[in-house]
C-alpha cells in the first residue's frame, strides 16, 4: 500500500474511531508486516470495505427480485417497485456473526416486499414489528419464523418503514418499524 493510501485509510479510520486503531495503524506503519503485491492489494479492498461499511455501507434501490450473498452485508436496500417482490436472505452459515442488512419502502407497494430467509434457514428467524401507533404489531419471540412480509392491503405501508435484520451465526433477528399499524409481519 503506497503511503498516501495508507495515509488516507488512517485518517478515514482515525475520523470514524477511538485513538486504539489509529495505535494499531501507526504501528502498522512502524513495523509493516512482508506481504506480497497480491496480498497488498486485498488488503486495501478489505480496509476499504471494512470503511466503508463503518461509515455506513451503500445504498441500493432494488427494483425486482434479489438474493443477497457476503457481500452485501452492511448495506442498506431500497424496496423501489409498487408490485413488490422477495428478497432472500444469504444462507447464515455463510455469514459472519453480526452480519446485517436493512431496507427502506422507497415506493409504496400494491403487491407485497417479502424478505426470506433462504429455505435451508426455515424456522430460524425472531424480532419484533413496531408502529407509530405505539405497540407491538408482531411478535416472533422465538426464532420461528421464515420470513418478513411489508403488506399491500390497504396501503398500510408507507414510503419510510423499514426493516433491520442481523445475524449471530445461528438466526436471524429482525426489527421493522412501520408507520402504520398492521403493515408488517414476521411469518413462519
């Protein structure tokens, strides 16, 4: 990694963190350890994610059917197409502990947004559906469920609901929050 890049990761790390990494980074800088260039190179790929997953991760609007893999974890989806469509989620046993995902209603649906566990995860999915209207709409208090629905019937969903969902290794764990009651549910 050429100095200014290092430079630059530092500072984006140093901006987003405590003193501890900018520690590591400098002695990092003291003492770098003997890579080789293709080494090098995934190691700035790497750093570069890791930042930009920090800082937020990315944006994407989705517009029809998806299945998410590794990759887009950290990220943040826009559910952009009024006839809905599903979302499936990466198989938890290719994922990190704390890998997580959320998604925005970007345009108001008439068919549902469906976001799946993939179907070897059946049964392995738990949270909560809250509403502006103050209570809990949905509960899955155990990980039974397979699956989130953001309901078309009757307009309920509203451009502004969202879902969060992450993993530990083991289940998924889900929180939707809708502004209207009866919009969200967690199914299995």
């Amino acid at each position: 990694m050429a100095s200014s890049e290092f430079t630059t990761a530092k500072a984006a790390i140093t901006n987003r963190t405590s003193g501890y990494v900018g520690t590591v980074m400098d002695e990092l800088a003291r003492n770098p350890p003997a890579i080789s260039l293709g080494e090098r190179e995934a190691l700035k790929a790497g750093l570069a994610a890791a930042v930009s997953n920090f800082s937020g991760g990315s944006y994407e609007s989705l517009t029809g059917t998806r299945v998410l893999t590794l990759d887009d974890g950290g990220k943040t989806f826009g559910l952009n197409l009024a006839g809905g469509f599903t979302t499936t989620l990466p198989l938890i046993s290719t994922l990190p502990p704390n890998w997580s995902v959320e998604f925005f209603v970007e345009t108001v649906n008439s068919g549902d947004y469906i976001i799946a566990a993939n179907a070897t995860d059946a049964d392995k999915m738990a949270g909560h559906v809250l509403s502006s209207s103050g209570g809990a709409e949905d509960t899955e208090g155990t990980a039974t469920g397979d699956q989130i629905n953001l309901l078309a019937a009757a307009g309920v969903t509203k451009v502004g609901d969202w879902v969060k969902v992450r993993t530990n290794g083991i289940s998924w764990f889900a929180r939707i929050e809708t502004a209207t009651a009866a919009a969200a549910t967690i199914t299995g």
